[in-house]
C-alpha cells in the first residue's frame, strides 16, 4: 500500500507532543467491492491514538480486490503511523 500523509487531530497532537516518538496503531480493515472500509478492528493499541486512527482508515478509499475478474470483500491490514514535525 502507498503511504498518504494527512493531519493530525489536535487531540492525537496533543498526545504526541506529550509522548514524543513515533507511534503505529496497527489495523484490520474489511474493504468492500467499491473500495469503502466497512469495518475497523484494532489489532494492536495506542491510547490517544486509536480513535485518530480509526477515523483515517474509515476516511480512506482503496482499489477494490478482485477474484476472477470482480470485485470482492476483503480483509487487508493498515499500520497507521503518527509522528509530529
């Protein structure tokens, strides 16, 4: 998957400048056959983070998975990376 930059919230702004580094929320999405995320599961957590998280994953549009030429559900992993500056 391609990496795609995007703001922060200022509520998981705040929690990075507060806990410096980079963090990761890593993700389980169900995709549907027009590439929309149906479902989020956390697989593994940040508090602070996940909501940010989630809502990135929920705004995101894929290309649709496709099995024998149509297009299909699917579940795909997202490691959602945050950082500040």
């Amino acid at each position: 998957m391609a990496t795609k930059r995007a703001d922060v919230p200022p509520e998981a702004a705040d929690f990075l400048a507060a806990n410096p580094g980079i963090r990761a929320v890593e993700l389980l999405l169900l995709i549907s056959p027009r590439g929309v995320v149906e479902r989020v599961r956390i697989l593994s957590s940040v508090p602070g983070l996940d909501d940010a998280a989630r809502e990135a994953a929920l705004a995101a549009r894929f290309r649709p998975a496709s099995w024998q030429g149509r297009p299909v559900r699917v579940w795909a992993s997202l490691t959602v990376r945050f950082r500040l500056g």
